[in-house]
C-alpha cells in the first residue's frame, strides 16, 4: 500500500527539525530562527543531532546535557557545529518549561548543564528574568572548556559565560 503524499511531506527527512507544534514564538519568531539558517542546516546534517538529538523530550534532554564535556558553537576547518550548540537547538525546538530551564540553571553538580540552561535563557528570556536568574552565576567561578573556532580549547569561568 502506498502512503499518501501529504504523510510523506509530514514525515519526511525534515520531520525531526521541525518546532514543536505546542511553542510560543520567542522574540517575534519560530524560536529555531535565533540560530542562523547556515548554522542550522549544518546541525541538522550534523551525525550528533540524527543520532541523539532525534526524539529527545525535555526530561531526555537532561541526560544529553550531562555529558557535555565543552561549550561553544562551530569548529575547526568547516565549522562543525559543537555539541552544546546542537542541544541548543533542540531546547529551542522542543521549548522545554521554564521550571525545566531553571532547573538546569541551579544545577551546582554539573557546570555544562548549567552553562547550557543559562545560555538557553539567554537566548529566550526576558531582561529581567535573565538578570534575576543569572545573577548568582556570577558568583560561579567554576572552569569551563571553551571550544574556539580554530578547534583548540580555552578556558572560560561560568561566571564569564552569565556574563556575556
């Protein structure tokens, strides 16, 4: 039996990059859109985000987020998208609740969540509650690795990233 082509449409390679039918527009716009369409479609190419970014939920999320070992966006010669970028893709495409996010902010055993949590608000939130929720990061000064672009490594404190 054949599948209807509208079932194809909706089921097709793109499925799994579409924003949750359930997200509220961010800043005006499909909350995907804050990351530019160049650094998207690499992320969607990306064997990361078709291995283990696909079907995640905002409670599988958290596991993911647990073994982050860096933070950044693209590196090396072609730009490959870091891991911390793809899962802030996936926040931005499931819309996590804003108590999830939070949690991820005062999670003091794991710094990458952490960091994840704050650039997400960041990137979604409002001045004032960004200001409010990650201000005591500021008293965080805990390492992080940081990915350049040339794909060496540096390290940032996570009080510099609630910083910037």
């Amino acid at each position: 039996a054949q599948v209807p082509v509208l079932a194809c449409a909706m089921w097709g390679k793109n499925s799994a990059n579409v924003t949750d039918t359930s997200a509220i527009s961010v800043h005006g716009t499909n909350p995907q859109n804050l990351v530019e369409k160049i650094l998207r479609s690499k992320i969607y190419n990306h064997a990361y985000w078709k291995e283990h970014c696909f079907g995640l939920t905002a409670e599988s999320l958290v596991d993911k987020a647990m073994e982050l070992d860096t933070v950044g966006g693209t590196f090396g010669g072609i730009r490959e998208p870091s891991h911390f970028i793809q899962l802030t893709l996936k926040m931005l495409q499931i819309q996590p609740e804003k108590e999830i996010v939070l949690e991820f902010i005062k999670n003091e055993d794991y710094k990458y969540v952490r960091a994840l949590g704050a650039f997400y608000l960041r990137l979604t939130g409002r001045p004032a509650e960004v200001f409010q929720y990650l201000e005591p990061l500021y008293n965080d000064y805990r390492k992080l690795r940081r990915r350049l672009a040339s794909g060496e490594y540096c390290l940032v404190h996570v009080d510099e990233l609630a910083r910037v």
